[in-house]
C-alpha cells in the first residue's frame, strides 16, 4: 500500500514537473529567456534524487583508455563506502613503475570524515618507494578541497568526467553551473535537456519518468587552439527496496579535435543501499591496515605534526620509545625533544610535497 502511494506521488510530480517545464519552454520560444522557477525547480530534483541515498557500498570496476598510456587499456577497482557525510575509496590501481617499465597493482585509501573525524590517507606505493611515512591523519579542516581521490558516489552522472576525477565535483557545484541566467531549457516527452554557456559549454540530457535521472552529459571548451569534447552516457537501475534508482554504467569519452584521447567504461554495482552500515568501515581497524605502518597525525592548523605507528589493531606513540633510545646511549639533551619535533615535521612536510607532485604527475 505504501509503496503503491509513493509511485502515485512519483508520477505525480512528474506530471508536475513536466507540464510546469513545458510551460517555461513555451516562454523560452516566445520571450527568448528561461523560467528560472522551471529550472531552479528541476536542479533542486535532480539533487535530491542523488542525495535520497544516504548509505551503501559501491563497487566500481573501470576499463580505460588513454592515448598517452603506452601498455594501451587497464582496470581499475575501486569500492567506494558512504555513510551521511563520511565516504572511503579504496582503489585497486595498476601502476607503471617509472624504474623498469612494469605494472604493478597498489592500493590506496582516501576517507572522507573518518576515525574519529579526521581525514585518513594511505598509499601503498610510498612503502615500496622507501619512504618512512605511508599514512596521513588530518583534522578536516586542513584538508584542500578536492585534494584527495576519495568522492561521493552519488556524483556519479551529474558531470561529464571519469570515475578518478569525480572528487573534483559536489552537489553545490553542479547547482552552480547550471543555475539561471545562463541555462536554457528544451523539452521532449519526459526528457528534458539543459543547456549553460559561458567559456566551457555543457549540456545534460534528464529523464524526468525515470527519477530525475541523467542520461547524458556533455563540456565542450577550446585550450590552446585545441578543441576538448568530454562525454559521459549513464545506465541506471530502479532499486525497490531502497525507492531509488542507482547508476549501473558509465560510459566517458574525451575527444580532441575529434580525435579519442582516453576512455573509461565503469560499471557499478551498489549494495546494502540505504540500509544500516557497519561504521568500523571508517575507522583504521576496518581499513585492514599492515602492522608497522608509519603514521604522521596533525590535529589542527597550529599543531605539531605526530609520529605514530600503527601495530595491526592501535596507535602507538613512539616518541617515547625514541627517546628511551636516546636515553640508552646517552645521547638525550635539553634539545632532544625539539629537535625530534622538528625532524618529524620536516619528514612530514617533505613527505606531503612528494606525494603531491607524484599525483599531479600522474594525473597530467
């Protein structure tokens, strides 16, 4: 009964919908400007179908191409965990190692509000590159925004971009570039199409029977004389249990000057959608996490940086075990703690900087 009572809202509204679109169409046509109330109203849907999910895991296996990549196609997995406002990625990536050539597979872990509200980076390949920290602890605060590969699957169709790049983009955003003055509507049948000017041109394709979702994505802009295509195609499914409907497939291409440049085919499979998730997930005991890990804490803006080591199940301070170390070939000094603060922060900060010019290297 109240299932059959939702579908009757459902259509409802998008009998609603439809008519007040076609209404802002029809003054689109006769005095040349969009309703702002039609596409406010039609931006604000297409929201909070996406934001209807509120938990789930979401496992994504991704085939991509790209014409500068000289091993030709790889996957990628990647196992994304939302819960309200905290989301972990943990990716499965094949890298190419720059010494011989080859590819080889590592993890990462980017999570989003976690242990206890801190943001939690981890990278395996930093192990294997001899450098003594592997993950990082921050106070949110600290964290730029967009900075880390962890996003929010339910961005997932609202823009033209692959899976890796999602963490680029948020709800508010996407308002953003579409919000009037600048976006236009067409409407035919249940599909609506939005359409933003300005220096990069973007369009998606809405369907308004199948829950506000979006069918097609497209940014068009010119750099350097070059003229950039990027287009994302989307498959969804209507979960019953959860009343909401869930990507399935994603299909991005970007072209330059008509030419393909890389490719990505993700497919996606949701589970435990809107139902309760184990909350350990966003903590380092549910990381599965290597004993001995070296870990740098910073807990706010004007704090120290932390060393700490992760023993499989806790965090331990070894500070203190340092300093006994010290004590034993007494080497201690009034000194001896500053000096350990500074060595930790310049690890820290020297660390940060080559992980980020490693990342911005591999995404150019």
């Amino acid at each position: 009964m109240i299932v059959a009572l939702r579908y009757c809202l459902t259509i409802v509204i998008f009998l609603s919908v439809q008519s007040q679109l076609k209404v802002g169409t029809a003054n689109v046509a006769d005095h040349g400007q969009t309703s702002t109330a039609d596409l406010e109203k039609l931006l604000f849907e297409i929201v909070q179908s996406r934001m209807a999910i509120t938990t789930g895991v979401f496992e994504v296996s991704s085939k991509i191409f790209k014409e500068k990549e000289s091993l030709g196609a790889f996957i990628t997995k990647r196992t994304v965990y939302l819960s309200d406002d905290s989301y972990r990625c943990d990716s499965v990536l094949p890298m190419l190692n720059s010494h011989d050539g080859l590819r080889r597979v590592e993890r990462t872990i980017s999570c989003h509000n976690c242990e206890g509200g801190f943001h939690v980076a981890y990278d395996s390949r930093l192990l294997g590159d001899g450098m003594p920290i592997s993950l990082y602890m921050r106070e949110r605060s600290m964290v730029a925004p967009h900075g880390y590969p962890e996003f929010d699957p339910r961005m997932i169709g609202l823009f033209p971009a692959d899976i890796i790049n999602l963490h680029h983009f948020n709800s508010s955003e996407f308002k953003k570039i579409f919000a009037p003055p600048s976006s236009s509507l067409q409407v035919k049948d249940d599909m609506v199409t939005v359409i933003s000017q300005g220096d990069v041109s973007r369009q998606i394709t809405v369907s308004l029977a199948e829950g506000f979702t979006i069918r097609r994505a497209v940014a068009e802009y010119d750099y350097e004389d070059r003229h950039f295509v990027e287009t994302v195609e989307l498959d969804w499914r209507y979960d019953e249990k959860a009343e909401v409907w869930l990507p399935t497939r994603s299909v991005y291409t970007q072209t330059i000057d008509d030419k393909i440049y890389s490719s990505e085919d993700a497919v996606i499979v949701a589970s435990k959608v809107n139902e309760p998730l184990d909350h350990s997930v966003f903590s380092l005991a549910g990381m599965d996490l290597p004993a001995g890990l070296s870990v740098v804490k910073i807990e706010g803006p004007k704090s120290a940086a932390v060393a700490l080591e992760w023993d499989g199940s806790s965090l331990i301070d070894i500070a203190p075990s340092i300093q006994a170390g010290k004590e034993a070939f007494g080497e201690v000094t009034p000194d001896s703690n500053r000096h350990l603060l500074l060595a930790v922060n310049f690890v820290a900060v020297v660390a940060v900087f080559l992980l980020t010019m490693y990342r911005k290297r591999r995404s150019a």
